[in-house]
C-alpha cells in the first residue's frame, strides 16, 4: 500500500496518534470517522467506509452511502418508497457538500431514484448550486439519470389510507409527528478522513404528505447540511420548516468554530429550534455535528433519535441522542 493510501485510511495517523506526543483516545476524537443518521444510517456509514478503502475520498463515500438507502423501498422517508404528497407523487429533497465549501442541491424532484447523485452533478457540472422542480428534472434527465417510479405499492396503500382518513385536504404541518405512520427518516450522512476534510450529504422524500410543492430542510445549504473543513459538519433530520427557520446546520458548525463541543452546538440548536417552533405538539428534530477532528456530537427535541458512528478499525455503533424533552 503506499504511504499516501496509509495517510487516507488513518493507519499512519492511527499510530501516530498512538504513539505521539498528542496521542489521542480510540472513541471519539479519531480520524477518519462517519456518522449517520437514524438505524439505516448503518448501511450508509458501512457503504462510505467501504469506497473510503476501495480508494474513493469522501465525498465518493458519502453519496455512495446516501445511495444505498435512496435505493431501499423500506426506508419510508428517502428515495424509493418515500411517502408521496398529498396528491400522491413522491417528491425528494437532497443536498452535498464538502468541506471547501463546494455543494449541490436539488428539491421537488420527481421520477430520479437517487437525487443525492443528482444534487452532485448540479454542483459538478452547472454553474449553480441548487435546481428544483422541472429544471431539476430536465438537467437530471440532460445528465442521463435513469427514469423511476417513485410510488411502491406500500406507499400508495398508505397515501391512500391517509386520504380516506382526513377531513380536509390539507395536512396538519406537523403530520410527520401526528399520524404516526410516518417516522423521521431522512438520511444524513458526514464523514471525515484522516487529513480532516469533511464531506455531507442529505436525502429524503420529506414531511410524508407534505403540501404540493413543499421543500424542507435537508436540500438547503445551511438548514439540512453544512460542512466547513476549518471547524466540521453538522445536518439535521425532523421538522424542516423549523429547521429552517434557525439555519440549524450552520449555527452548528458557527457555534463549534467559536468553541462549543459539538454536542453543545447541537443542544443549543435544538433549544433555538424549540424556541421558534410554535407548533404543537412540538415536533421532532435531531441534529448530528462532526467535528474535523473527529469529535461527534447529537441532540433531539423529543426522546428516541438514534444515529450511528464508525471510527478506522471500529465496529459501527449504535448510538440514543440525549434530548432536551423526557417522557
Ligand atoms: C424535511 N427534514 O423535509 C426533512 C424530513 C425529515 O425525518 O427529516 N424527516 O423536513
């Protein structure tokens, strides 16, 4: 293996840290690392880690396991099989970013199984940042991204279900915590190598039926995602409008620059997040923050958001986010 491929894998830097004179501990503050969120976060961070080895870098790893789940018609709120709208089309939301500050983005894209790849493209080959609706569909299209259907049979059933059950035809706006079909699934994936550069990526079909034309947090730079190499990453799953409203992801990674462990930036965006939120009852929302040194942070509002972390030479762990409400 050569030296350069040592250094990406962490193998040097292991020792290094091992031996060294800032030697460092095994968990939590070790390069390269993945965190991901909720249970089927363990088939992205394992997905990373594996183009991680096989020579890719990480914004390679991080689409390629955003893939993975994208492509799961079990996962409810991502990709294939992710609930439709109101008016029963599937419509997703995804974003990538890498440490440097390059991203991509798209939203209200219908018909593509894997927008995270898509949101890529855009940032690689447009001269713009973020494509929604038709013209994110007619570039992906232009790209050569093949055409899917969206809506399994299980989805429909469910949409359908839900039709049948409400009285007007609007959604409440915190459907995704009230109905309790749904449960908060979008993926998001950071990662960091071994030199410290950090790459992110966000995929979800959103709030399950959402308003025509609703787009949350997870394509917006900032909201859903953020990755700065100089301080780390952060991304967010939950209700996206209050996401939104506090640029989560961002005041994240601000709030780590100016000093805050990375569980402290995110305790403190969940109690901005609940502070603007006037829904009720309140919504769900978990923050994931990933410092460049390798350091994890989460937090929720509600009890019960889970994540997964993997460290070099590590299994993958599952890990409960402390939360600011108990039960
Ligand atoms: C959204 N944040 O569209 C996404 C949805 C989500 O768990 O994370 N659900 O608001």
């Amino acid at each position: 293996m050569q030296r350069r491929e040592l250094i990406r894998l962490g193998l040097i830097s292991g020792l290094l840290g091992f031996f060294g004179p800032g030697c460092r501990s095994s968990l939590g503050r070790s390069r390269p690392a993945a965190v991901a969120t909720w249970d089927h976060g363990r088939m992205a961070v394992e997905k990373a880690w594996q183009v991680l080895h096989q020579g890719g870098d990480v914004l390679d790893a991080v689409e390629a396991g955003v893939r993975v789940v994208e492509a799961d018609p079990t996962v409810r709120t991502v990709g294939l099989g992710g609930y439709p709208d109101a008016t029963g089309r599937v419509t997703l939301d995804a974003s990538i970013m890498e440490g440097s500050g390059r991203c991509g983005a798209v939203a209200f894209l219908e018909g593509f199984m894997h927008p995270v790849s898509v949101a890529r493209r855009v940032m690689e080959k447009s001269p713009h940042v973020f494509l929604v609706g038709e013209g994110a569909a007619a570039f992906a299209r232009a790209e050569g991204f093949d055409e899917v259907d969206l809506l399994t049979p299980e989805a429909r059933q469910d949409w359908e279900r839900w039709k049948a059950q409400q009285r007007a035809s609007v959604p409440p706006p915190n459907i995704e915590n009230t109905n309790r079909i749904s449960g908060h699934d979008t993926v998001a994936l950071l990662m960091v190598d071994a030199t410290g550069h950090l790459a992110g990526a966000c995929s979800t079909s959103g709030a399950a039926f959402k308003w025509r034309g609703r787009v949350g947090d997870s394509p917006i730079i900032g909201a859903g995602l953020f990755v700065d190499d100089e301080v780390g990453a952060a991304c967010a799953t939950g209700w996206g409008e209050g996401v939104i409203r506090i640029a989560g992801s961002h005041l994240i990674v601000e709030l780590m620059r100016q000093g805050d462990e990375p569980e402290v930036a995110c305790r403190k965006a969940v109690e901005r997040f609940r502070a603007k939120s006037p829904e009720d009852p309140p919504p769900q929302v978990g923050f994931l923050a990933l410092r460049r040194d390798g350091v994890v942070g989460a937090y929720s509002l509600q009890p019960g958001f889970t994540y997964v972390v993997q460290y070099a030479g590590q299994e993958v762990q599952r890990m409960k986010a402390p939360s600011l409400l108990y039960r």
